[in-house]
C-alpha cells in the first residue's frame, strides 16, 4: 500500500492558536515521522503554489477556511481520487464577541462560504459531538476527532507544602468567568495555605487586583507550552466561562490539558468539560460559582481525593486520548475513502512542516491584521503592495489590496492576469465595474463568475441586485432563486428561514 502524502490547510498565522496548535501543528510533526506517511505540506489559502501542493496531495485537510477559491479546487481534487477532509475545532456561527475569530466569521457570507466548502469535502471532522451533529445537514459524513494530547502524562506526583490553583482566562471568557472569580476571591481571603497562578491577557489582569500580590501570579503568555508548564504546577485548575451556545460546542481541550498535566480539574457542569468529568472520578464540577468555595475547601484539605481524580484522569487520557493512537484512526479512515490508484505519477508533495513564516506569508498576514484589528488601511496598503512584489505570480496579494485602495479596478485586472479563474477576483472585477455605473458590463462579469463555478450563490445574488437596479425586478427573482437553489445552509438556519 502507498504511503500517503498529506497537506495541511489553514489560515495564516492560524497554529499560533489552540486548534491550530492541536490540530494542524502537532498531527503534522507527528505524521512526518511515520512510515506509512510520504510526505507531510502545512501551507495557507494563500500560498502561491497551492494548486502545485494540491495536486500532489493524497489527502488534504482543510482547517476552518471558507475561501471561495478553494471550492472548485476541492473539486478538481476529489475528482483525481485524493481525500478531501473539513476540519472544525469552534462552531464558526456563535463565536462570542471578543473570541480572537469572531472578527473573520462575523458576516453571514463568510459562514455560507464555511458551509459550501465543508459540503464540498470528502469528509468532515469536529472537535465535539454536538459540533458534529449541527454541521451534519452540511456534511453528513462526519467523525468526531477529539483534541489528542501528544506527550507524557502525568498521573502522580510527590507530596509537597501548599496548595495551588490555577486559572487561564481569555477575554471573551472573563465577563462569564466573574462570578467564579469573586468566588475564589472569597475564598482565598479566608485561608493562607494557597497560592493562585493566573495566565490572562493584561486587560483581565484587573478582575485579579484584589487577590493578596504576595499569594497570586499573573502572566500574559498563553500559548500551549506556557499553560502545560503552569498546569503541571498547579493541583488544581478551574475552568469558568459563561454558558452559552457555543460553550457547548467547544472542544474538551482544557480537561484535556489538566488532566495530562496532573492537575485536578474544577469545572461548570455543562458542555463537554461538564459532560465528560464524573463528579469525584476525573474531576469536581459545580452547578454554581457559589459552590467553587466548598469545593476548594474539600480539595485543599483530601490528599487523598486529588490523588485519586489526579490518577483517574490521566488514566482516561492514556487509554483513550493521546495523539498516536487518534493517527492511527484517522490514516486507516483517511485511507477508506482515498481513489488515488496505487502507483499513479504525481507531483511530488515538498515537506514543510510548521515554523517560522516566509517574508511573503509575514507581508499578507501583517497586512490582513492591519486592515481587521487596527483599521489602519494605509499599513494594509504596504503589506499586501509588498507581498505582491515577492511572489509576483500570487493573486492573493492584489485580491486584498482591491479591498483598501479607493480605484480597485487596475489592481483587479493585475489579479487576473495572475489567476484568471479566480473567484474572488472576478467578483471584485464586476464590484468595481458596478460602482463604476458600467452595469453590463458587471452583469457580462458576474454570470462569467457563476459558470466558473456554479454551486455558489454570490455571483447570481450580485446580477439579482444589477438586475433590481436596472428595475428588471422580475428577472431579478429568477436569479435568486437561483442562488438560494445552490446555497449551503446549516439545517436550523434552514428553518429559521423558511
């Protein structure tokens, strides 16, 4: 049997993140070494030999992205024989403001292009079952990939004076994480024996002010590594967000964490850390943030239960949760599905795995974080000005820099000549030529732009809007009916439509 060749897909400077970390980073490095693995690519959407990566390709992962682009690539791909899989860690609909994505997926648009792509793919996998189970109507061939922990796990160890907790909160998670923190506050002012260790961003840092500084860290770094090494400090970690629709959507990645690292988790009895912790077995859950101070009390004072949960959970992990073992799940699924036929030529998949970006990948994702975060478009302007110098056969560079100057039209036309196929490209061509008062000619553009590929509903719902402007309202309808016919909906926004 042929070993396979694997790329990875993502989003610029996405493996700096949990999922990404999780997801893309560790499977890939751990891929690489395997024998039944020939070669392993991490790269973007945005790489300038993507179409080069993807047709040597046996499987490719593609990891949270809704880039119109890659629809008829997926297709081309799938038809060659080769695995596509859609991979998702955060139900992309009910981000809550603050989440470090929300910013990208806020517009309906962008998930419809999450949907199309996902329903597109051979395959689709989520972090949680309940993630699963609502993005089914998009793809029902779907598998629960569970977060996968891909070191030592650590399930004793040495008495030692003290007690301490810990907490990492990220922004979006502080206004429901309050409660608990008063909690705890109370708490802590009541005994002497325990100390708390904090990894937040700085503006959180404030909601800690109150804790006695001589018994409370606070930090900033919140990568993987820094909470594994905070974790394997603590004896207990406590988990506290709001409950909310996408808190029971998200991956178990924190009880994961913990329990590898020794720590004993606390946590709100609901969503999958709630669901998965058995009450005094792998962990302690609380029905409310009142009730975090009886069981600290409790913790801080049975050696004997936090050796037991501290056990049972890493127990849990190691037969049921390291990375290896959920590899070797998914290369013998991956393999199902893969058409290829054994010994057929094709390009050979370079090996990249994650590092350090290249000056053009730095260039494209400073200027997209200029152009989201900061609102400064001039910097914006810069960037994607000087990825495009570097990689002068890459349209992604001029597709983004259309959206900052006020003439996109000649930018446009370079994209083009670039990647003439090009979805995104020909839909801004026929967005400036619509701003510009040339309606058929947009019109000529846009229904070029649906034959290019005729599953999405962008182009027709842009010639329905030309046509409505022209006062053809009729002929407008029948091109969004057309749209709607080949939009992909998840199955609840389907009703709530109807």
């Amino acid at each position: 049997m042929d070993a396979l060749s694997v790329l990875f897909l993502t989003a610029i400077g996405d493996l700096s993140g949990d999922a990404g970390h999780y997801r893309v980073a560790l499977p890939a490095r751990r891929l690489a070494a395997r024998a039944d693995i020939a070669s392993v690519h991490v790269a973007s959407n945005l790489d300038p030999h993507l179409d080069e990566l993807l047709a040597a390709a046996d499987v490719i992962v593609a990891h949270e992205l809704g880039d119109p682009d890659l629809f008829p690539r997926v297709a081309r791909a799938r038809e060659r024989g080769a695995v596509v899989v859609y991979d998702l860690a955060h139900d992309l609909t009910t981000l809550p403001l603050l989440h470090p994505l929300q910013g990208g997926w806020v517009e309906e648009q962008a998930q419809r292009n999450a949907f199309k792509l996902a329903s597109l793919a051979t395959l689709f996998t989520a972090s949680n079952v309940r993630l699963l189970a609502r993005w089914a109507s998009v793809n029902p061939r779907g598998n629960l990939v569970a977060d996968a922990w891909p070191g030592e796990v650590h399930g004793v160890r040495e008495p030692r004076e003290g007690f301490r907790i810990f907490m990492a909160v990220e922004l979006h998670e502080y206004a429901g994480a309050r409660a608990a923190i008063d909690a705890l506050h109370a708490w802590m002012m009541d005994v002497t024996h325990a100390t708390l260790e904090v990894l937040a961003p700085e503006i959180v840092h404030q909601g800690f002010e109150r804790f006695p500084k001589e018994r409370i860290t606070l930090s900033t770094a919140r990568a993987p590594a820094d909470r594994a090494a905070a974790l394997r400090r603590a004896d207990v970690a406590i988990l506290a967000f709001g409950d909310s629709d996408y808190a029971h959507r998200t991956s178990d990645l924190r009880w994961l964490e913990a329990a590898a690292c020794g720590a004993v988790v606390l946590a709100p009895n609901f969503g999958p850390t709630g669901e998965r912790i058995t009450h005094g077995a792998n962990g302690i859950v609380y029905s409310e943030p009142d009730a975090i101070i009886p069981a600290l009390d409790r913790l801080s004072s049975d050696a004997d239960l936090v050796a037991h949960v501290r056990r049972t959970a890493a127990d849990q992990v190691s037969s049921e949760r390291l990375l290896d073992a959920s590899l070797d799940e998914q290369v013998a699924y991956w393999r199902r599905f893969v058409k290829v036929p054994a010994g057929t030529t094709k390009p050979t998949l370079p090996p990249r795995l994650p590092g350090a970006l290249t000056p053009y990948e730095s260039a494209l994702f400073e200027g997209i974080f200029s152009l989201g975060p900061l609102n400064d478009r001039e910097e914006a302007r810069r960037r994607f000005e000087e990825a495009a110098s570097l990689e002068p056969r890459a349209a992604e560079p001029l597709v983004l820099l259309a959206r900052v100057v006020p003439k996109p039209l000649e930018v446009v036309v370079g994209a083009l000549e670039r990647a003439p196929t090009s979805l995104r490209a020909n839909l801004l061509l026929g967005d400036a030529l619509q701003d510009m008062g040339q309606h058929q000619e947009a019109l000529a553009v846009y229904q070029r732009t649906a034959e290019l590929f005729p599953a999405w509903e962008v182009p027709y719902l842009r010639v329905a809007l030309v046509l409505e402007g022209l006062g053809m309202a009729k002929e407008a309808e029948q091109f969004v009916r057309m749209g709607a016919d080949v939009a992909t909906f998840l199955e609840d926004a389907i009703e709530a439509r109807a």
